[in-house]
C-alpha cells in the first residue's frame, strides 16, 4: 500500500473549452458507422506471469493449436505459466479497407497475474453474426507494471491484465452498412445537449444561406442537401464538417480506473468541503536466522527464514477546500495530500456522494 503513495498523479485537465469547435469533431453524419469486433486468443512470452495449470481451457487451447501445427503432447504435460487466455476486442470504422490496420484490447480470461511482455498470437475476429472480418496478432503493451517478490511482497502501477496491440489488426473484408444518403442527411452529437444542437443548425444555415438544417433533438440535426451539391455530397460534408460551432456541454470528470487517468473540464466546481485521507500500509519483512550445532555434536548447520508480517496506519491527513473557481485548485488541493490516482477517483466520488461536487462523474 506503501507504494502506492508514490504514484504520480496523473491528471490531463482540461483547462480552456474552446469558445468554438468544428462539427466533425463534435457530431458525426449518419452513414459514418463503426462495428465491434471479438476473438479468443492465447498470448505466449510471458515471464512466469501466465494461467496456472487450473485453468483447462488455456492447456486445451495449447494442446488444439499444437496439433495443428502436427506436434502432439499430453495435456497432463503442458506448462501454462508463460502462456495466457485472452479475448481480444476492437472496434473498426466501417469506411476502413481491406488491408487496414486498427488497434486491438487484449485482456485476460484465466488467473495469470500479467500480461506483459506477451506476444498476442493470430486470431480471427468476428461480429456477433460470427462473420469474420479481421485478423489480429502483434506484441502487447500494457499501461503499467507488477513486481512480486517470492516472499510475498508485490509492487504494481495500474492494470496488467489487459493491454492493447497498437495497428494490431488488419481488416480482410469490407464491412457492410457505409455510405451516405445524397439528399438528406443526419447529424448526430457525440454529447447529445439542447444548446449545442441548436447553434449547429443555425451554423449550417448560416453558412450556406440556406434553411437546410433543423435540429430534431438534443442530438439529432437533420440537414437537407442543395439540389445543386446532391452529385458531390463528400465536397459538401467536407465544408459541413469544417463549419465551427459555438458548444455547450455539462461539467464532467472522467475517470478510468484501470489507468488511474482523471480529466475534468474547466467548469467543474466544489464546495468547500474537509477531506480526510489515510492509509494502511502492510509489509513482511525477511530475517535470516541460522542454526550452528555444537562443536562435537555432528549436527547440521539449519538456515530459518524468518518472515514477520508489519502493518502501519499512516497519520491521517485533512484538509479544508474553499470552494474551488476551477479545477486547477480542485487538482492542487487533492495533490497536497499525496494521494494515488486511485485514491483520487474514490476522493471524487465521495465528493460526488455529498453534493460538494458540481459536476457528473464518468467512471470508464
């Protein structure tokens, strides 16, 4: 737990919302769809980290790939601890080309204890129809580390179980369910908001000085195409999507426990609140002790390693926040107490529980 107090914080703030930003960045057009991908895989080049022998169907899988390749070995003699179960998922733009590359989540299905330094081996990957549209396989890269020591000690950062393979995947066949309507389109916000909605439809009009565009709901913008830009509907999306937009969003923080990342935007207040923070830290630590018989006894020389357990509660610390105009000070103030990124996510929740903080917490 020691150890945890040494991790950096690591929070991207969001500090300026700009006064305007493109709709392509904000909003997508219908027709610009995406499909998720699965696959069950092995991942093999693991220091020891891998499935234990408990888990059967990582040596089934073993022995399965074995025999294709003509070798046969008895599952009973099968190692396991450098090899890991995984199920890969990813998510693939509909406009990408056979032959495109895409990133792939890899994350672990049995009990091994890491995955990195694993090599992810090639596997097919399917749409709940079970087509197969894309192959994957590639070196893994996991956003942290653990360490255990054969006493028992551990240090660690972040998740290590699941990791991804970046431009591991590669697209074999075209994915149904792209392209665009010629005379009339649909815009769609990625933050469906009643503001943002209305300003894009005045943006569009105001821009091709036509009433093409109308706002339906807080996240669709319905925009119909001039007659006269019907045969190069790419030419007018691409001007569509470059035309900037006043936006309006609610405060949020966002919160990924398994990276310990945490984004606010600038809009995110607290009311002053104390918080108090502490810890329990509990270490074993190794006492060599040897054992010397009498000088005429015949004895044997004994080496006892002697492990004692020590738990230590860390001084509580508390502070007081006045109420914060923007994050930077809601950040400064949580920093003080030199707490670990998981400790700030619970810290933001908590502060979420009591009303001191204005803002919707999004946990990934």
């Amino acid at each position: 737990m020691k150890s945890l107090l040494k991790y950096i914080a690591l929070s991207i703030i969001a500090i300026q919302i700009l006064p305007a930003q493109r709709i392509k960045d904000i909003a997508y057009v219908n027709g610009d769809n995406s499909t998720q991908v699965i696959g069950y895989a092995v991942v093999v080049g693991l220091g020891g980290t891998g499935d234990s022998h408990r888990t059967s169907f990582t040596i089934q899988s073993i022995s399965s790939m074995l025999k294709r390749f003509g070798i046969t070995v008895p599952q009973d003699q099968i190692k396991t601890r450098n090899v890991a179960a995984v199920m890969v998922t990813a998510t693939i733009s509909n406009f990408l080309k056979p032959g495109s590359k895409f990133d792939v989540n890899v994350s672990s299905l049995g009990d091994a204890r890491s995955l990195q330094g694993g090599t992810l081996l090639m596997t097919p990957l399917s749409d709940i129809e079970g087509t197969v549209y894309a192959m994957a396989q590639g070196p893994i890269s996991v956003g942290g580390y653990e360490l255990n020591s054969p006493t028992g000690n551990k240090v660690g950062r972040n998740h290590v179980l699941a990791g991804r393979v970046p431009l591991g995947g590669i697209l074999q066949v075209p994915l149904p369910g792209s392209g665009f309507n010629t005379s009339a389109l649909k815009v769609y916000l990625r933050s469906p908001d009643i503001t943002t909605a209305s300003n894009v439809s005045t943006a569009i009009n105001q821009y091709f000085s036509q009433s093409i565009a109308m706002a339906i709901d807080p996240s669709e913008i319905e925009v119909q195409v001039p007659a006269d830009r019907q045969q190069e509907v790419i030419s007018f999306l691409s001007e569509l999507e470059s035309i900037e937009v006043a936006t309006d969003y609610t405060a949020k923080v966002v919160l990924n426990e398994r990276t310990g990342t945490v984004v606010a935007g600038s809009s995110v207040k607290i009311q002053p609140v104390t918080i108090s923070h502490g810890g329990l830290n509990i270490a074993i630590r190794s006492y060599p002790m040897v054992s010397q018989p009498g000088a005429f006894s015949r004895g044997e020389a004994i080496f006892f390693n002697n492990m004692v357990p020590y738990a230590q509660q860390d001084s509580t610390t508390a502070i007081a926040l006045n109420a914060a105009t923007n994050v930077q000070e809601v950040a400064a103030a949580l920093n003080t107490l030199k707490v670990s990124p998981k400790d700030i996510i619970a810290i933001f929740q908590a502060l979420k529980e009591s009303g001191a903080l204005t803002a919707e917490l999004v946990i990934m």
